[in-house]
C-alpha cells in the first residue's frame, strides 16, 4: 500500500494508536498538525530535524501543531532529538507500528500536514526541499507572520533525499 496522499482524508489521525513517552495513549491533536514519522537511525531524519526544528520556531504561538512521531523508544528518541537540538513535541509509534501500517509508510521521514477536519493538506516522503518550505510558509501563515527563509544562505541542502 502506498503512503496516503494530499486530499485524501483520515479521520484516524487524531485517534490513531500512538502514545507518549511513558506509553500512555496520546490525546487527539487539537488544529492543523504536521505529523512527521522518524526513525533515529534515519540519514534523512538526520538531515531534515534541524529544518523541522526551524519550522517549530516559526509556528511558535499560531495555529500549526507539530508533531514527531518515532518508530523507537524513548531513550533513543530523547538523545536523539537532544543531540540535533530539536524540541519538537514527540509521540510514539512502537512495534508493531500500527499507525505507520494504516498509513502505508515504508519510508522515514514522513510528513503529514492534516487540517482540522483530518484531510491531508500536503504530505511527503523523504527530504524535499520544497515540501519543507511549503510547511514554513503554512507555519509563517497561520502564526499572522511574514514568511521567514527556512534555508540560510551558504547551506548546501539537497533539493531532495530519498528515506
């Protein structure tokens, strides 16, 4: 099955079976959310956190939730994301990785920004650079700011980089 595409809707997402760092099951995210499912030993998951990272800060205070979702533990996803410096709120999708099979992953990292009502606005799958500053700009929008270059000057970053 392939990974579900942009205008399809799901209305699981919110109530999908994934869970917090002590395996709780999580509550439904509340508004637009840009779910990212990672794997730690990912190279492109490597790649991307940093720009997830800058996408957060630009959400900061508007209407785009972010949201991480590992296929790992905790303690590896915790010093993982310490290490690149990512605060990026995290849940869990732990084996058998239910979640990631009823939307068809295959491929880390996905992304997944999801409307209020559980359409798929825009998705992707792997690095693309052009997906990534289509979700800065959604960012920028929705927090009532300017859009803000995600990519400095100076930053060699591959136009894209397969999961």
């Amino acid at each position: 099955m392939a990974a579900l595409e942009t205008g399809r809707v799901v209305r699981a997402f919110p109530k999908m079976t994934l869970s917090d760092s002590a395996c709780n099951p999580a509550p439904p995210a509340a508004g637009e959310t840009l779910y990212v499912f990672f794997k730690t030993t990912c190279p492109t998951t490597t790649l991307s956190w940093p720009f997830l990272e800058r996408i957060r800060r630009i959400a900061e205070g508007g209407g785009l939730r972010l949201l991480a979702v590992s296929q790992d533990g905790a303690v590896e996803t915790e010093a993982f994301n310490r290490r690149l410096g990512v605060a990026v709120p995290t849940l869990y999708d732990l084996p058998p990785w239910r979640a990631s099979e009823a939307l068809g992953l295959t491929t880390v990292p996905a992304f997944f920004l999801v409307d209020r009502e559980g359409m798929i606005r825009e998705s992707a799958l792997g690095f693309q650079k052009e997906r990534m500053e289509a979700f800065a700009a959604r960012a920028a929008e929705l927090a009532g700011r300017p859009q803000e270059r995600l990519f400095r000057p100076g930053e060699s970053v591959p136009a894209i980089k397969p999961g």
